[in-house]
C-alpha cells in the first residue's frame, strides 16, 4: 500500500437484537471487498448461556465475551495490517453496553461496567483492544426488531427477547447521544428499515461522507472506557443523562 493511500476500512455495525446486523455486515463486506468477523458470542465454540441467574453468571457470561472481543479484534488488526478492509458483525463494546444497560435497568451489579471497562484498558497497552475508524449504529423500530426475531427463534429465543429490548433502549441511547458526544467522528446512524440491499447502500453512502481522516487512535478508545469505569450506582453514571425513562 502507497505511504498516502488511504488505510483500509475497519468499520463496525451495530444495533439492537434482530436489527439485521449479520445479514446487513455480509452485504456490506461483498461491497467493500471486506473481512467480515462474526459477533464475539457466535464465534466461541461453546457459546455461553445468555439467561444467566445470578450476578458471578453474569459477570463469567461478560468476561468470557469480552475475552473474545479481545481475540477478534487482533484478528481484525492483523487483516487491516494486510491491506484488508474489515467489517465487525457488531462492536467490540458489547460486554460494556449491555452490562450497563442491565445496570441501569437494577439487573446488574453497579460495578461491573466499571470492572470490564478497567479489563478492557488493560488490553490497551498490547493492542489488544481499541476502537474502529466508524461504528454504524443500525436504528430499527421495535416493532421490526420483534418481527425479525420471531423469524429465527433459535437465534433470538422468546425467553430473552423482552430483556434484550430494554437493554437495547439504554444502548440505542449510548450509541445516538452518548458516544457522538465523547468520540466525535467515530459514531454515527443509519437507518435500519428495509430490505437488505437498500440497507446496504445507505452506509455505504454514509461511509463516504463520513470517512475519519484516521483510524482511531487508543488514547480515544481509553476516553471512552474511563466512562465506563465511573462506579456511579445506577442511573447516575456518566451516560445517565442519555437514559430512557420509559424503559
């Protein structure tokens, strides 16, 4: 690759439960020519129980996953380092997003959050972690969330569905208000209604207007997770201001 050629793409997308996220992410690697990297959670061998009853579940559920994350981005480091454009099948901040979600909903402890957040820094220091250039947040009514899922209730059991979408109303919050505000250029939205391929053309119109003049450096990466690390009991951390009070 030439000294000024423009680096490749490593862009995540992310958004709520059924929000068409891996269908969406294999579109858009044809498009790019990308390395597309499942979610963490379907690429362990033994995925982990995601109904888990009791916090140390929990927080043995989040750890593993971020863990994960951890190898799946060295993966994607090392594609891009290849010349490979790389989309993520979701973000590396699942485990911190949806533990605070659950924590803003009283469902997890107030310090886990903090305790993945300080996890996830450590990996700083050995690239073990780290941002993309651009997460794409896919923004989908509830109602088409609901329909998409019933479609594969394999892959979103009925069981979990009313949870997942009271965490994704917290997250769907971080990603529109939250983030853009702490890591401006690195977040933006899309909308996520309609067939695949329309879908598809909207972040790819997006990706060319809203390129970043470089990848995300760690320092940014660790500005985000000091936020994280605030032990702020429920609904008063450093996001609380973005929360929903219909959730």
């Amino acid at each position: 690759m030439a000294d000024d050629a423009e680096p490749p793409w490593l862009v995540a997308l992310e958004g709520p439960s059924a929000s068409g996220k891996t269908s969406i992410a294999a579109a858009l690697g044809r498009r790019l020519d990308a390395e597309v990297l499942a979610e963490a959670y379907e690429r362990l061998g033994r995925a982990p129980n995601l109904d888990v009853g009791s916090a140390a579940e929990l927080t043995d559920t989040e750890r593993t996953l971020l863990e994960e994350e951890a190898r799946r981005w060295g993966e994607a480091r090392r594609h891009r380092e290849a010349g490979r454009a790389v989309v993520l099948d979701t973000g590396v901040l699942g485990p911190l997003t949806y533990t605070y979600g659950l924590r803003e909903l009283g469902l997890a402890p107030d310090d886990l959050p903090a305790r993945l957040a300080a996890e996830a820094d450590a990996r700083l220091a050995d690239g073990r972690f780290g941002l993309p250039d651009l997460t794409v947040y896919l923004d989908v009514d509830e109602a088409t969330a609901d329909w998409r899922a019933a479609q594969d209730p394999d892959g979103h059991p009925a069981a979990l569905r009313p949870r997942h979408r009271r965490v994704a109303r917290v997250e769907r919050h971080l990603y529109l208000h939250g983030f853009p505000r702490y890591l401006p250029g690195r977040v933006a939205s899309a909308d996520g209604e309609g067939a695949i391929d329309r879908v598809t053309e909207r972040i790819v119109e997006l990706l060319e207007l809203a390129r970043p003049a470089t990848p995300a450096e760690p320092e940014e990466a660790r500005r985000l997770l000091l936020l994280f690390e605030e032990r702020a009991p429920a609904g008063t951390g450093a996001f609380a201001d973005t929360a929903d009070s219909n959730l």
